[in-house]
C-alpha cells in the first residue's frame, strides 16, 4: 500500500514535449534577464538554438528519466532563471 503511495506521488513520467518546453521556458526566462527588449522573433531564433544544442547534448536526452514532474512543475512555474535552476537541483 504504502508503495502504490510512493508511486503516485511521484507523478507521470515527463514526456519528451515537456522537455521541450521547460529548455524554451528556462532560454524565455535568462532573455528577459540578459535581453529584456528582445522581440518575439529574437526569442524564438535562441530557443530553437537550444533545441538543436539540446539535441546533441546526451545529457538532456536523460530529461525524462531524471526531472520528476514536481520539478518541472516548479520549474515552469518559476519566474527568473534562477528559481528554475533551483528547481531542478
């Protein structure tokens, strides 16, 4: 019983799209910091260069195995780069 507890707490599996996302939401999160007057079209050119860095990286290919979902909830929810990283520490 107390195992099917631990289990549920622990929430679903991250999926890929959400790895995705939490690296577009942490790229959006350090712009506003170093580059607050960057334009819509600025902010998507450097998150899609994190994808493709991203892509390469082994690291984050482990995403889904290694940020739990109350992580990336903290994460996404966080409102300076910083606070993410502390999230997902």
């Amino acid at each position: 019983m107390l195992s099917l507890a631990l289990l549920c707490s622990c929430g679903k599996r991250l999926e890929v799209e959400e790895c995705s996302q939490l690296l577009d939401r942490y790229v959006e999160l350090l712009a506003q910091g170093d580059r607050p007057a960057a334009t819509a079209g600025e902010l998507l050119r450097l998150q899609q260069e994190a994808r493709k860095k991203a892509a390469r990286d082994p690291a984050f290919a482990e995403c889904s195995n290694r940020v739990s979902r109350r992580a990336f909830d903290c994460a996404m929810s966080a409102n300076d780069a910083n606070l993410l990283e502390q999230c997902l520490l």
